[in-house]
C-alpha cells in the first residue's frame, strides 16, 4: 500500500476494509453558548450583522435562538450549501434599534408675548458646527409671569430684519438646549433671567456612552451614523445625511474591516463618548458631522469651493444696503498653521502610511508661506483603511500663512460659518477676486436700539492673480 494519510500493516491473517468517503452535512446549526441579557431599558428585538465569506453555493444566516424572549437572546447562525464548498463566519453583530416615541411640547415664543419679551440675545458660532452658544436677557411684561425656564429645555433664537414691504423675514441663529438660569429681581413685580444655551452636541451628546454598541466594521457610514445617534435619543428627522454619501465613498462608503476579517475594529469600549465614536467613524472616512443652526445634526463630506458655487460679493463700493460692511481687517495668522499632515492606519503587517508636505513653507524663502520650519499634524487610526483619503482631507483643510478677513454686517443674518465670500476691495492687500471661507460668526441683537450685528472671521481659502 502506498505512503499516504492512512497506512495500514497486515501480518499474519486476512484483512478486510470498508473504504468510504468523507461526508459533511449539507446544513449546520451553531449556537452562541451564553445567553445576553441587557437592563429593562435596553430589551428592544436584537437583530444582528454578521462578516462572513459565503463562496457560491452556500448560504449563511443569523438569527435569534428560538428559546430568546424579551429578557434575554443570543444567536443562532445556520450554515448551508449544495457542493462541496463552505462559508466560513468570523463574527457576529447584535444591535438593538432605539425605539424613539413622539414627544409632547408646549413651544412658547417670545413675539407679542408679555410673558417673555428678549431684551437682549447674542451668540457665538464656528465652521466646526459644534460648540455653538446663545446668551439671552428676558423679562416679562410688568404684571405678567415669566415663562418657566426649565434646565435642558430646547430653545431657538430667530433674527427678523423687515424688507422693503415691511414684512419681517426671520433667519434662524441658535437652536440648542438651556442651562439653569439665573434670576434678577429688578423690581416688585419684576424678574429678569439670564439665560445661557449650547448645541446638542455640548449639552447632550457629551453625556452619552457607547454602552450596549456593537463593532461597527463592515456598516454602512450613514447607518452607523443614523444608530449612535438614535441611541442617543436623536430622531431621524433631526438628522441629514448626504444624499449621493453611498456613489461618492464607492468602495469605501462601508467602514473598514479588520486585515483578517475576524478581529473587531471600531469596537468602542463602553467609557468611550458618542462625540469620540462619531469623531473616529468620520475620520476614517475623511468625512465631517455636527448640527446646524437649526438643531439638525448633519453628515457629509467637506464643503470644498468650486467654480460657481455660490458666494456673497464684499464690495467696498456696494450700493445695496444688504452688502455694506461697517469694519474691515485683513491679517495673517499662524494658528494652527502646519506643513507637513502625516496619516498611518492599520496596524503591524497591516499598517499603511501617507503623508503630504508644502516644501516651498520649508526650503523657499520667496514663498508666500516660509517659515523656514516643519510643523506637523500627525493622525493614527488603527481601524482605518485609506491613509490617503485622510491626508488629503486634512491637507485641505489645514490653515496656512494665508490671510484672515474680519468684518462686520448687519443686513445678511443668513450668512453662516461655511459661506464662501468674494472679496472685492482695496486697500487691505487681497488681490481681487479672492475667494473666504466663513469660520466664525458672532452675532447680538437688542431691544433697546431694536439692532442687530455679527462679527464675521473668514480665512483666504483661494488667491486671485494679482
């Protein structure tokens, strides 16, 4: 008998054999082997994803074991095929949807109300679209009680500037959530309220845990976006995710899986913050999330100027009241400057690396930008997959020497952090024609004067020739 898997040696007597070939069952059954069961406020159904290799001719399935009830569950997982091949699972998901009821309110506003009139209201607000804040004076009518102000109540600021007609078109500023006012009594019969507010993100998100979150490797970015957020008590239609998100990532709109499939990325342990998930998820695909003026929590790639987009034309020769400018500065500004944006991601024989650097900032003494150093911005991202996507991202929107505008309007209440502006002065050493990008706003409008004014920043995102 030939060497071989089996050998067999026969002395002495006679041998009989029953040779018969391997068979696998066309279906399997396996089960978890401990049963999961999360508090009372956490029994919604679980569903389940799953990362497996399933080669033609197979099938593979997870469900909950049929024994699961409202208490506890774990899954069951069902292997078939019609042939000899197998599919192979590496692992297992379980989520629970929130379950998000219709909320009661009763909205007050503050127009031709003698129990709150504003007195004065100001706010603060940035291109990171997170931090944003709103500080208001308000006070009623004198014998009229003022509304009860109750701490994480939802409030919105409104500026309405009339229009040639006389009619007042408002512009949404603010929308957050209050902290515990503070109370005046100024006379009998009289209390005035300071009131301060932050977005969601401030006030709220930063309170919630990834308690109870699967590895989110392998999810579509927008639905893992969409969960953490419901989970987080936000609804869906408090929140915007690009439209074309899935047609623009292509191969990269689901999040990364691990080098071997099976070991689990983007897995967050449950101290990690909501605001450090999403941060990390976003990252990794060179993606930007915050909430807007409006409370509406956004998901999207950068915002990045091209040809006819829109714009807001700085004119120091405007007619129209809309375009005055009170003040205006031009500087330039080494904050947060760097030259050299370095990404690695994965790890051991998975890691890959990329890396960008402006040269001329380093070695050119005639460039606009020398400093005649290396300023670094370094990223390492363990559970990402495209360094080069996120350096180029970064290296977008790094600051550079370029130069800083500081103006003052009041007359365009929709102008927001993100605008892009068209420059057309002289005298502050911009070439005409230079496109800003709005980073910060602050704003104020007041009773006593019945005025309103913002303070814009906005850095120098595209040089006009001379």
């Amino acid at each position: 008998m030939a060497p071989g898997p089996v050998e067999v040696l026969v002395m002495g007597h006679t041998a009989a054999f029953s040779l018969l070939p391997l068979v696998y069952p066309d279906e399997a059954v396996l089960d978890a082997a401990d049963w999961f069961g999360p508090p009372g406020a956490f029994t919604q159904t679980p569903y389940y994803r799953w990362i497996a290799s399933q080669p033609p001719g197979t099938s593979l399935s997870v469900s909950a074991h049929p024994a699961s009830h409202d208490t506890v569950a774990k899954p069951r997982v069902r292997f078939g095929s019609s042939g000899v091949a197998r599919p192979v699972l590496y692992t297992i998901q379980e989520f629970r949807p929130a379950q998000i009821g219709s909320g009661e309110s009763a909205p007050v506003h503050s127009q031709a109300n003698d129990a709150l009139r504003v007195r004065e209201a100001s706010g603060t607000l940035t291109d990171r679209r997170r931090g944003a804040t709103m500080r208001a004076s308000i006070e009623a009518k004198t014998g009229s009680e003022l509304v009860e102000l109750k701490p994480n109540g939802k409030v919105s600021a409104a500026v309405g500037l009339e229009d040639d007609a006389g009619i007042a078109i408002m512009h949404r500023q603010f929308t957050g959530y209050l902290a515990p006012a503070e109370y005046d009594i100024r006379s009998p019969g009289q209390v005035r309220a300071e009131i301060e507010a932050a977005d969601g993100i401030d006030t709220r998100l930063v309170h919630k845990r990834m308690l109870l979150k699967p590895s989110f490797a392998g999810w579509p970015v927008d639905e893992a976006f969409r969960y953490i957020l419901n989970c987080s008590g936000i609804p869906d239609a408090l929140m915007s995710t690009q439209a074309d998100l899935a047609a623009r990532l292509g191969a990269y709109y689901h999040l990364p899986l691990s080098a071997t499939s099976a070991e689990p990325v983007l897995k967050f342990t449950p101290d990690i913050g909501v605001i450090e998930a999403l941060d990390t998820i976003c990252r990794v695909r060179a993606l930007e999330w915050g909430v807007n003026e409006e409370g509406v929590y956004f998901l999207r790639q950068p915002v990045v100027y091209e040809p006819g987009a829109e714009v807001w034309t700085l004119d120091d020769d405007a007619t129209a009241e809309d375009d005055f400018v009170y003040s205006l500065q031009a500087a330039g500004s080494l904050d947060e400057f760097v030259n050299i944006v370095f990404v690695l991601t994965g790890s051991t024989w998975s890691a890959r690396a990329s890396w960008l650097w402006d040269s001329a900032s380093v070695l050119d003494p005639t460039d606009s930008a020398y400093i005649g150093d290396d300023w670094w911005h370094v990223e390492v991202l363990p559970d990402a997959d495209h360094p080069e996507l996120i350096a180029r991202h970064l290296w977008e929107r790094r600051q550079t020497l370029r130069r800083m505008l500081f103006l003052s309007n009041a007359s365009r209440p929709d102008l927001m952090p993100g605008a892009f502006i068209k420059v057309q002065a002289d005298g502050i050493g911009v070439p005409a024609g230079s496109i800003f990008r709005i980073v910060k706003k602050d704003w104020r409008c007041s009773a006593d004067g019945n005025d309103f004014e913002q303070v814009f920043e906005a850095v120098m995102i595209l040089e006009a020739d001379a």
